[in-house]
C-alpha cells in the first residue's frame, strides 16, 4: 500500500495546468507479463512521440509511467514552443562536420513543425497561439540577435521575423526593462499538459498500451530486453529510455550524463483585459536571454504565467512564491497587488555540452534514449520521439547525427554534481552583470 507521500508523488503536481486539463483519462497499473516489440519508459512528450511513430510503422508498444502521464516536465513547463535545439551548435563540429551542424540546425526549426503537426492531424485542444519574442537585457544580446537573425534567413526560415528596437518594445512587452528583441511568429505557446494528454488519447487509439503507476524497478538487458515494475514485466525486442530528469538511478550510465536542475512559475488571478493589453500586447510568449532567465506569457483564460531561476543546487525553495514573486515585480511592478493562484516548480534535464542526447547504449545497441533537453523540450522531445522511432524502424541519419556527439558524465556523483554544477553556474551569472 503505497504511503501518503508516494500517492501525492503519483498525481500531477498542483499547477494551474493540472487545475484546467481536459483530459481525466486514467491508465491502468502494469499488471502480470506482457509482449511487445518496443516498450518505453516515460510517459513525457519523448515516449509519446516515439510511441505514435512507432505504432504509425506497425509496432507493438508498451508505454511505462512512474505516475501520470504528462506528470514530469512534459505537463508542468512554461508552454513556450521555441524554435531550436541547443546552445552554440557551432561546437559540434569537430564530430559531425559543418553539414551536421546545419543538418542540427535545420531540425531545430522541424522540431516545431512536428507539434503543429501533432496537434493538427489529432485535433488536440492546448491553446495553440503563435508569436515569440527573445527580449535583450544586455546591448550583446542586441548583437546576437542580429547574427540569429542572419542565421535563420540562411536557413530558409520560413516564418516572419522581426528585430524590435528599444522605442518599440513597449508593442510586445509593457515593461522598461529590456532594450529591444527579436520576434518570431513561428514559435509561440501552449497548454502543455493538454498536449501531452491529447497526445496520450492519440497514442492510445494507435493501438499502443498506456499504463501508469508502473514505477520500472529493475532493467534485465539482451537479445531481448525484460522490464520489471511492482506488479509486472514486459519482454520486448527494443527499450527505450525517455526519463530524462527523472532517470533516477534505474541506468547510471545515462543518469549520470544529465543534470536535474529546478525551474518555477507563478500564475496569477486572472486579469482583466486592459492590464492584460498592457502587459503583452500581442499576446506573445517572451524569454529573456540570462543564464538565470525569466519567462512569462499570458494564459487562455488571461493570467500571466511567470517562469525561470533555473536552480542548479538541487533543492527546490521552501516557499516559491517568495522565490519568484521579487523577479516577477522587477518586471511588472504593478503587479504588487495581484493575487498568486498557483505556484509550482519541476525538474529539467541539463546535459554539459546543452545538446539534446539521443542514442543508444553501446553495449546494447537495442536500447535507444533520448534527454538532456536543457530547456527546449516542448518541441525537441518530439523531434527526439522521431529519430529514436526512426532509428528502430530502419536508418535515421538525423538520429546517427546525435548520437556521434559525446556527452560529459558529470562530476562527483549523484552527491556532489549538483552543488559542483552550482557553483560553477556562479560566474555564468556574473557574465549577465557585464
């Protein structure tokens, strides 16, 4: 019988994404052996995604939830759908050359298109609204935004983008704070948990069997892989490891290649129309370019949802409203008397290098992975779903180009990495401040 502690664990956490999914579909508990071609741990947008390529190619699959669906990062993000992949691809270079870097880059942008695309093809209800803008605090960010504007033109990026100078920022955001930004109205946000939900209804009607509360507990690894839960086992031909921050100690091999590392958002009440036209004019999601960077949007139903303080030290604040509510007032400081209805935080994946890992295990090559998304998981879990299919299905060269990047074990184990990590993270931050 599980504890009070481990039932609450089990639920989605108290967000305001919880509080307004249109979704309460349960899944069973794995219960007794099982079958299948591929089973996949995770229940995020990775499984998902890989879940739906796979039963689209005709395979058998198993997907297997620790909790709820959606319940990790996947269900509890800032819900802002950003073109891109990694930090600096340029770095990647020296291992798959100058054309896997565009080939990276170019996938960065597909990444989006696969959730206009997902959402599109099942009907999924999530708010879907296009526009973004990054936001400059610093006059390098200015500069920068000029080299990706160039960049994506290179591409062929297909989408409106605009550099907004500083006279103008008050058309996208109702703040002094920043000195200008770069929209992009191929990227914008959504309700995240009622995507992954949506995405769990369509995996479903594919044919693939969902279950929750199927914590894995021990991986049996070969020609033919056995996974054991609580109550259960599966047995299939191939595995796939979609946990990311939530890893765990169930392979320590990948686990020790990703960081978890804590994020928060606040959701006020819900404000009235002209306060909300003042705040974000265009009704854009909006990220500001910091190491310890702020994010916000506005909801459907019109409350401001404020996010950021990636905190790399591995325990989350006592209280995150006290956390949050200073960085939320240096932006809109007449919002010092609104009510804060929801407050919560989770768990991302940071890898060292900032590149999503996609591979497979090299001592058992019938075992693919995909996290680390350090950030951009809405669209590149569904990228990463992809490849990972691709790859057991047949040949992915965008798969194979991601697994070519070597990825940095973190330091000092599961103990030490993350006060290590944090420190390190201090003179980030003091670059901010230049």
């Amino acid at each position: 019988m599980p504890t009070q502690k481990q039932q609450a664990r089990q639920e989605h956490t108290a967000s305001y994404y919880a509080a307004t999914r249109n979704d309460l579909q349960q899944w069973p508990a794995l219960s007794g052996e099982l079958r299948a071609d591929v089973c996949i741990i995770g229940g995020g947008f990775t499984g998902l995604n890989c879940a739906i390529n796979l039963a689209d190619a005709g395979y058998r699959v198993i997907v297997l939830e620790a909790n709820r669906i959606g319940w990790g990062a996947s269900g509890r993000n800032g819900g802002q759908l950003i073109r891109g992949i990694g930090h600096d691809t340029a770095q990647f270079a020296r291992w798959i050359g100058e054309q896997g870097v565009r080939e990276l880059d170019l996938m960065g942008i597909e990444a989006v298109q696969l959730v206009r695309e997902r959402i599109e093809r099942f009907q999924i209800d999530c708010d879907l609204t296009w526009g973004y803008c990054d936001l400059a605090t610093r006059p390098r960010h200015l500069a920068d935004f000029e080299t990706e504007l160039t960049h994506l033109t290179h591409l062929g990026y297909q989408h409106e983008l605009r550099q907004v100078a500083r006279e103008d920022i008050h058309t996208v955001v109702g703040s002094d704070r920043y000195l200008g930004g770069l929209i992009d109205m191929g990227s914008g946000h959504l309700h995240p948990l009622n995507l992954a939900l949506g995405e769990a209804r369509a995996a479903a009607s594919l044919g693939v069997a969902l279950f929750e509360h199927s914590q894995v507990t021990h991986i049996n690894y070969g020609k033919q892989v056995d996974v054991t839960t609580a109550h259960g086992r599966v047995s299939c031909d191939y595995l796939v490891i979609g946990c990311n921050a939530h890893l765990n100690d169930l392979n320590p091999e990948l686990g020790g290649k990703v960081l978890p590392a804590g994020s928060y958002i606040l959701a006020t009440e819900v404000l009235d129309r002209r306060l909300r036209q003042r705040l974000l004019p265009q009704n854009m999601a909006v990220c500001d370019q910091n190491v310890a960077l702020d994010y916000y949007r506005l909801s459907a139903d019109g409350r401001l949802l404020f996010g950021g303080a990636c905190n790399y030290s591995g325990r989350d604040p006592k209280d995150i409203k006290a956390f949050m509510l200073p960085k939320l007032l240096r932006v809109f400081p007449e919002l010092a008397h609104t009510a804060i209805e929801f407050q919560w935080g989770g768990m991302i994946g940071i890898g060292a290098n900032r590149l999503p890992q996609i591979g497979r295990l090299a001592a058992h090559p019938n075992v693919l992975y995909a996290q680390a998304y350090s950030g951009h998981g809405l669209n590149a879990t569904h990228l990463a779903g992809k490849l990972v299919a691709e790859a057991i299905v047949g040949e992915s060269r965008g798969f194979d180009l991601f697994n070519q990047v070597p990825h940095l074990t973190f330091p000092g184990g599961p103990t030490l990495r993350s006060p290590l990590l944090a420190l390190g993270m201090l003179w980030y931050r003091m670059k901010d401040l230049l």
